[in-house]
C-alpha cells in the first residue's frame, strides 16, 4: 500500500518528530494489592489502581518502562502511603526525571463500633492520593463521602428501608499537618449530620440544598488547622441528573 | 521455549478437540446507531450495543463471522426493533445454523409534555431487546426504571432539591400482542406513583418498601393483557448498598 | 391529586396484590473485605462485591432484611470460601427461606515467582463464587482470564511494549473435588500457550481463533478430573467489537 | 439526639458558613439527545451528557438552578456544537453569572465507504467539548481513537481475526479556523498508519512505542494550521496495566 518513496518521506518525517518532547511518560491503571495505615488497626489492606509517570528533561530521548516496574515490584505487598515520598524519590533518581508523579486510587474501609448488630452503614469510601516531587513534594488526598437522607421511620422495627441516595461530597485536601483519612471523614459526616438535623428541626421535612451543605463543609474543612488548602464539591442525585456546588480556599 | 516433541504432541492433542464441540459462536459489543419506533413521535435516534451469535449443528466446523457484519452492515442506519425477525432468518440461513439470537441494549427517551418549562424529568430508560429463532421466534424485552422518592416541598419556589434516588425497577416481559414501550413505562411509573401516595395518605412521612412494590407493580403487569409473561426486580439503594425483591409468572 | 376514593380503591387494589408472590428477596453490591484462600501464601486479603438473597415458601409475608446484614456482620472480617456452607445454612435457617443464594465477586491476585525483576506480568484475575443451597448446595466458581498476543521482541532490551490485549477467556466451573483457583488459571494459561505456540510454528505471525482457542481450552478443562462441568467463552477483541465462541459439557 | 443549645451553636455557624463562598454551581450529567454537525452527511443522532454550570460573584447568595433546566429544555432536540456560544450566552445572562460553562461528551460515528461489504472497521469514538464564556469564549475539543494493531493475515478469506487491541490516543485541542471532527480524527488516523508501515518496514514483525507514535501524532498536530493548541496522550494496552506518553503544545 505505501511505495518505497512514501517511507523514505517517512523517514525524513520521523527525524522533524525528534523535536516534538515527549512531556510526560509512565505507566498506569496497574491494580495492586496494597496496605494503609488505619487509626483503630494499625494496617488495613485494600487493592489500589496505580498510574505511575515523570516528566523528562527535554534533551532526553525515550526512557526505560521498565523501571517504573522494576520500581513498584520491590515495594510489593508492602506500599503504604507513608511510603510515598521514598517511591516518588526513587522514581526521579532511576528514571533521571525533572519530577515524578504517583498515583493511588482505593477503597477505605471504616469499622465502627455498633450498639445494634442488625445496622449497615456506610463503610465504604473511595480514596485516592496524588503524590509529585519536582523540588518539594507534594500530597494531596482526595475522598469521596456518600451522602444519604437519614431514614425517619423507627429503625429497629423491621426492614432497612431507605428514602435513597441523596448525593456524595468529594474533599480534596492539601495537609499542614498529619491528619488521619478517618478523621476528615469523620469531620465531613458530622457536618452533614448536624446540616440534617437543622433542615429538618422543628418536626419539618424538608430537603437539604446542594449550597447551605456546601458552606457547612466547607467552614468545617477551613477550620482544620491540620488542612492547609482544599477543593469541595457537593452532589444531590435527582431523577435523571444532579446539581452541584464547589468551594474552596483560594 | 517448545520442543518439537512438545509440537508433535499438541497436533495429536488438537486431533482430540475437534470433539469439543462450539455451542456458541458471534460477535459482541459492537456499538451502532439505531432507529427505534415510538408512539409519539414515530421515529427516534439513539445508539444501540448489540450482539449477534448462531447455535452451530455439531458436525459444522467453523463458521464465517464476516458473515454477521455482512448482514448488520446491510441494515446499517435502518435497525429498529420490527426488524427483529427479518434479521435473525437472514441469521440462521447464511450461516446454516440452529439457532440465531440477536440482542440490542439501547437508551430510550420518552419526552413529556410539561406545563412547567422550567421542570426536568427523567426521561431516559435503560432498554434491552433479545430476540431469538430457532423453530418459533421469541422476543423479550427488559426496560429499566428509576425511581425517586418524590420531592415533598413547594416546587415552584426555587432549586429543584431531590431526596434522591430510592431505587429503580427491572421488568422484562414477553408479549402476547404488541404494545409500546411507552405504555409499559407508563405502568410502572403509574404504580411507583399509586404507591408513593398510599405510602404517605394521611400526611405522614413514610418510605415505600421493596416487597410492597413489588407486589403492586406485578399486579399492575398481571393484569395487562399483552403482556405474556414477566419477571420484575425492584431495588431500594441504602447507603452502601441494596434491598431487592423479585416476583414474576412462570 | 389522588382522592379519598382513589385510595379506597388503592387499598381494595393492595387486597389483590397479596397473591402476588415474591420469588426472592434479599441485599446486593455491599462491597466487603474477605480473605480467600490462597495455594501459596495460604491467605490473600481482597475486596468483594457480595449479594445475599433467599427463596422465600409462598405463604410468608415480607422477611427480615436485617438479618442478612447481621449474618454478614458476625462473619466480617472472616469471610473466605470455606465459609460459604456455613453462611448458607444461617441464611436458610434464620430467614425460614426454601433456599439460599450468596453471590461473591472478587479479585484475585496471583504472585509469580520471577527471574527477571523487570517484567510485571498480568496477575490479577476477576473471579465470582455462586453458592446456593436448597436440599444440597451447589458452587460455581467463574474466573476471567485476560489473553494477549505474546511480544515476540526481544523483552529483556528495553520497553515493555505490547501488541495490545487479544482477549479474554470466561470459566465457569463446578468442582467434583476440591482445586485451586491457581490451578485452574495455570490450566487455562498453559492451554492459551501451547495455542500461541502451534499458531505460530515455523516463525510465521498468524493470529490465533477464538473457535480453536475454546475447543483447546474446552479439552483441558473436561480432561481435568476435579472438574464436574464448565461454561468457557472465549473472546477476541476487535477495533470496535469482540468475537467469541462458547462451548461446554451437556 | 441535639439539645437546643447545640442547635443554638449551629445557627451561629451557619452565620459564619455565609462567608464560605461557593465557587461554581450547576447540573450534571444529564443525558440528552442532540444533533452533531457531520462533514459527510450534514447531520447525526447521537446522545450527550451534558453538564452546565456557572461561577458566581461573590456577593451572589444561591443561584435558580432550575434556570439551567430552562434553557437546556429551549435548544431540547436542537442542540449542537454551533449553538454552544449561544448557550453560554445565556446561561451567563440569565444566572447573572461572571463565567459559564458547557460540558458535552458523545459518541460520534463515522461512516465510512466499503469496497468490501463484509468488513467493519471501528467508526465509533468518544468526544467532548468543554465550551466555557467569561470575557471571551473558548472551546476545546477532545477525542478518544483506539489503535489496534493491524491484522497482517489475508483479510479476505475467512474469520475477522484480530491481533488484539493495541491502545488509544486521547487529542484535546483549541481552533484557530474551524475543522471538522472527521478531519481530525483522519489526520491522527493517518499518522497511526504510517507508524505502522514504519515499524513493519521490511517485512519485519515490531511493535510500535508509545514514544514514537506519541511524537509522529504530536508532529501531524503541530503542523496543521487549524489548531491552535493540544495535548496528546498515546497509550498502549499491555496485559494487566498500560504504558503512556504525553506531549502537547504551550
């Protein structure tokens, strides 16, 4: 289909390519077993999905996968994100990289303690850690929270009935300090909670609006010495769409 | 890495499986634009998956899958769902075979008349159509409703505010004379609503259960003639996860 | 909108829909930490999706959702696939239900010994357990196995590039004797080369089929003594659509 | 649960939550039905979903989200990618908003003509425009294009055997001058090919690096004068993760 003269351009073509730079470079959507420090347990395991890229020097040409592989493989059965900072350092050593980046997305999972055997709540929250070392490093935690309308019917009669999901909220947090992920949960279900009850106080039944719960989180994440700068988005499901409102600092 | 030893082996191993008879064989998952008819409006656009597989007579060896493109290019632009039947003969005859089955899954849009411009509606139903053909032709059609808890406070005033999705319900049916899509949504949508109200008679806040919902939505199916035969799955999303009931004739 | 007449009649209605049976009841998509046994390391932590649900005798009105919920809770933590049995007995027993149904889906990971610390093969598997239990119980164990066109470069020089994901191969199986999970996927994978090898006898690049990939793996799996009867579908990816072939005993 | 006072507590918070103030507002993912400018045929069905939101002013409290409903459900059936100035337009307007935002994503069709009626090459890819009006307006569009590695077999005789999924590349671009999807789509299409010969060159069986094609697509994108920006990813499918490059203008 192509004649010798049509490669021959091509060759001439592929020598322009070199001055085209490849930005980033990396390898992704690796699933991994994978450990993370817990307030109650000390250690919990879970299963992450894994992107794992740098940006190279302009003058570089191509580098070796390989490595980011070779990288993850010693880590194996033993990443946490107390290890983030070792595998981002490696990565940029290894690889001669101007920054690295490292990617972590899973499932948390909270226990908490329970009066009455016969409740399920929630205990399920998607995470995700977005980990860069260019000169300094940088970390930033992302959960998702799901929002439902409490259930005003006595509970302990029967059937868990549920009036549905009413939305989620996602945090993205930058940290000052340390701060456990079951206590920025912790701190955004109590919010909800408390926004609940005030909606609702006086007997009424009414519905929580996208904006006011908005504002609550947000006041809440501001206040949080640990947290030095966030992003919050909040989402009511509706039948067929949802609406939704972000803040944030800056 | 192999032997001819090994080679040799494996060709009298391959001489064993021809025994190994294909039940199945087709394409899957191929994404198409479709026409499906519409009691409204007569005709509406959307996009279709659809797969298309043969039951082989066991002393056929192989079959030509061009074969399956060959037919769905022909009706390329012009599938709907009256050309079922027509499909799956062309089916079964140019590729000799048994039995032919086709299957479409599809968006269907149902648009509504409204006094209130400013309303959005769900209007959007997951479809499915799996028809077959062996000696008689059979055809059943899954139609997937949301269902929401329906919002309780003035909705004139300001923000569409929802209390979110309770759930959704799975009916799929086979028909005894022909009735529109529209018309079985319409029956369910009729129950979720007559259930909605009985629920809250009196002024009082409950929640629909999963188990009387079912019950009323398969009296309302029971009941319509054209309907053939039926089975029905309501769910109620809770917080982390799902109540379901299922009922249906057989 | 609804009249008091048209509740009368609603309640008239509800008389009529007791003798609508529910066929099954139950919990779904509750996304669980379970441990499954492992033929190397004894036990991996993963993540399940899991369903509970019962056959319910006709004469009983509604169940105790709840005590799905609180079987699941005392197992939490623990919950592996020899406990199957036991959670089924529980669920039949405590719910009063003709029969029961767990549903488990996971995913498996599979560590490899390595000479070549470079190379990160696939190890990650999609399994689901199906165990149902009436007068005798019943498991089946499906496993999705991805397939790929082997590199036939060089692998150890540089960049781990693929010729892409040929496909997948989907196991069903039921088990005379006990087997491994791994024993399985080994069975299958050495079928998937010993394909790739004869395909590609004599240095010439062909392409395998999924006809003759089924029937190869198909032969494997009936010769298998532990295996009392499976479902295989063997699938190849196209640009834009899959083709696939099914086999399996009776 | 709440004493008074803590309700107490909570109206003075709410006073302060008024200084957290909400960034962007809207509603998402609604699924709508909407026509695409098509070069060949002037027109196509295809199904959007569609975001729109806005940024408020500071000062502003709350937002008439139902106003976003309006004016999706005035352009309902109308909508396409030339009317999304006049949307923006609107929403602006009418929301009293310093920005607005307009997201779609479809899938669009390319039809393509046949010499050899029993082929089907993939038409089918994943666009979406993110249109967005303060001062001035500004429109990217992105399209997702699988790359498979081309079949070398003799086409015509039998099966449509395929080699497997090779991976996608992912263009997001900025207009200088108008150009159509198609023409996009061809040009990356067209490189993608030459990277194939290329590689293959000399009757040689290679695989093509994520880098190489990176740079050739990257080139084909720079030179055409109808774009004014883009980021491009190349990603390759290896069996269990991905390899990636990125490169882009700025």
């Amino acid at each position: 289909m192509f004649t010798k003269n049509h490669i021959m351009k091509d060759i001439q073509k592929q020598e322009d390519t070199r001055r085209i730079n490849i930005k980033k470079v990396g390898v992704k959507t690796i699933n991994y077993p994978i450990t993370v420090l817990d307030k109650a347990h000390s250690r919990q395991h879970t299963i992450a999905t894994v992107n794992m890229y740098v940006n190279l020097p302009h003058h570089f040409k191509g580098t070796h996968m390989s490595r980011f592989v070779e990288i993850l493989n010693r880590f194996h059965g033993a990443i946490d994100i107390g290890k983030f900072k070792s595998i981002l350092e490696e990565m940029k050593e290894k690889l001669e990289a101007e920054a690295a980046h490292l990617e972590m997305s899973f499932i948390y999972f909270l226990q908490r303690k329970k009066d009455n055997p016969e409740c399920l709540k929630s205990c399920r929250y998607e995470c995700s850690i977005h980990g860069s070392l260019e000169t300094e490093d940088d970390l930033e935690l992302q959960v998702v929270i799901p929002v439902s309308t409490p259930f005003r019917e006595d509970e302990c009669k029967g059937l868990p009935r549920s009036l549905g999901r009413w939305g989620k909220t996602i945090a993205a947090v930058r940290f000052r300090n340390f701060i456990w992920i079951e206590d920025i949960i912790t701190l955004i279900e109590q919010a909800v909670e408390e926004e609940h009850e005030e909606t609702n106080a006086g007997g009424e039944h009414h519905v929580m609006s996208v904006e006011s719960l908005t504002r609550r989180i947000g006041k809440s994440l501001e206040t949080e010495r640990a947290i030095r700068s966030f992003t919050l988005t909040v989402e009511n499901f509706a039948d067929g769409y949802s609406t939704f409102a972000t803040t944030g600092t800056n």
